[in-house]
C-alpha cells in the first residue's frame, strides 16, 4: 500500500498545477495517469489564449508543467484506476497495479472525445477514423481529408491540416458555428478548405480495410482518406460512478470549493459541469482546491 496525503487523479493541466501547490507547501501527494501526461492539450496545436505566451504548442505547455512536477519530486505512476473505497475518512484507491491510501483525493480525469456512434467506427479508429488531428495528420500528408465539428477544437483541426494535407473539407451539422470568429474568419481565407453543412450516415473502407470515403444523410459521398471527429467532450469519470458522485451525464458534482459530496474528495478541470471550458479556468481551480487542503 502506497501512502500519501493527497493522491491526483490525473495528469493533466488541472492535476499536475494542484501537485505543484501542494508539493511546494510540503504536502506529499502523488499524481495517477491512466494515459499519457497531458491530458486534452496534447490535442491541441498552437494556444493562443494562454497569458505569458503569444502563441504556444499544447504538447509543449504540457511538456513544461510536467517538468515542474519532476523537479518537485511528485510521483507520476502511470496506472488506470479501477475502483475507490472510503473507510473512517481515508480513500482507498485500486489500480490496475498497486494500491493507493490518502485523506484527500483529487479527480482531474477530464473528458474525451465523443463519438459519431457509426456502426464500424471504432473498428476503424487508426484507419482513417481520428480524434487527434495533431497525433495522426501527417500520416495524411498530400491527401484529401475530413472534419466533422463546429467548435474551436474543429477549426483548430482544420487549420493545422490545411498546411499538411491537399484539401479539408469541413462538416457540421448547422450552417453557424460554435468557434470563436476569429478562428472561423481565419480559417475561412484558406484557399484548400471547403464547407459543407451536413451529417455523416456511414463510412466505406476499401479492400485493405482503411477508410475509402464517407455518406452523409443527404447520400452525398465525399471520397476522403481520413475522417477527423470533433464533435464535442464526454467526462472520463466512469471509475467514479460507484462514489455516487457524478450527475446524469457522467460530471463529477461539486460545490463552491470544488469539494464532492464525499468529505476529501475534489474534483477540478474539465471532468466536473461548468459554463467555460479554458486551461486558466482548470489551473485556477487547482489552485484553489490545493490551497485549501494546505489550511485543512
């Protein structure tokens, strides 16, 4: 059994700035990461709206906050956890590999990407079929391609693709967006970049299995050679149902100082209901959560 004070439950931006705080107030806490370190932002290309930085690739702003946690010596185990128990006040947390005690814990898991619900989807992620522009597009270099979304994850998709591939085409389900405008406006003057409103009803492979071209409900077929889905965020909150702590569509549920229901138990970041979804938003509220625990 590996003892601390407080454990974080991911690695991400709102994960590793709580590590931070609380290990520079000498508090011992450890972080646990099912994944890579990182979270969403390694998704991202370049951050524009993060202060001290005109402009900044997510992989590296996640890059140099994790060197921050090296240099305090918090443990990052790279283990999935698997289920949570409460006992007398402490939390007994199992992973895929060891076991975990603290008084406090905090969730900072996140969301992932939502998915279409195709048929053959999933059997077809890593052939054609992505989430992350940034992890798979240059292995679409030259080619025609598709993105699915409105947001400002979309656009961002698309506006890193368009200096890689021969064509984007851009679908979403509205002829208006969700992205900021000056994203929208910045993507619209790229000259390998098409719109089309519409949604996707299935997806053809060809003979070695890998995405040929999709059907939109309209029948139109678009021959592409990657279909890229954006098309919102789900929490990644499951190993928490048991707790009794997330709502009806799976957010961890928080009061004013982001504590659950729980005693000692917090949840921060993208993984808990909120208006704004911003990486200074996320840090903040590790901040707080952290500074709280320390006058505990």
């Amino acid at each position: 059994m590996k003892e601390y004070k407080v454990v974080i439950i991911g690695c991400g931006v709102a994960g590793m700035t709580a590590a931070i705080y609380l290990a520079r107030a000498g508090i011992s806490c450890c972080i646990l990461e099912a994944n890579a370190p990182g979270g969403q932002i390694i998704d991202n290309g370049m951050i524009e709206n993060y202060p001290g930085f005109l402009a900044i690739r997510g992989t590296d702003l996640a890059l140099k906050i994790l060197e921050q946690v090296k240099q305090l010596e918090v443990p990052v185990f790279y283990q999935k956890v698997k289920t949570i128990e409460v006992e007398e006040g402490k939390k007994i947390i199992h992973t895929s590999r060891d076991d975990f005690e603290c008084d406090y814990m905090i969730i900072a898991t996140g969301r992932h990407p939502k998915t279409l619900g195709l048929t053959n989807e999933a059997e077809y992620v890593g052939r054609g079929v992505s989430y992350c522009a940034i992890c798979d597009g240059a292995l679409y270099k030259h080619k025609n391609v598709v993105v699915v979304g409105g947001s400002d994850s979309a656009f961002s998709a698309v506006r890193y693709l368009a200096k890689l591939v021969n064509h984007v085409t851009l679908i979403h389900r509205r002829k208006t967006y969700r992205a900021q405008q000056a994203l929208i406006d910045e993507v619209y003057k790229l000259n390998n970049v098409s719109f089309i409103t519409g949604e996707v009803a299935s997806l053809q492979v060809d003979a070695n299995k890998v995405l040929s071209s999709i059907t939109l409900t309209d029948g139109q077929v678009i021959a592409t050679a990657a279909l890229f889905i954006y098309i919102g965020q789900v929490p990644t909150t499951t190993a928490f149902e048991s707790l009794s702590i997330c709502d009806e569509n799976g957010y961890i549920q928080v009061n004013q100082q982001y504590e659950t229901k729980i005693d000692g138990i917090y949840a921060i970041g993208d993984c808990i209901a909120k208006e704004d979804y911003q990486i200074v938003i996320a840090m903040g509220e590790a901040a707080q959560v952290a500074l709280a625990i320390t006058r505990r």
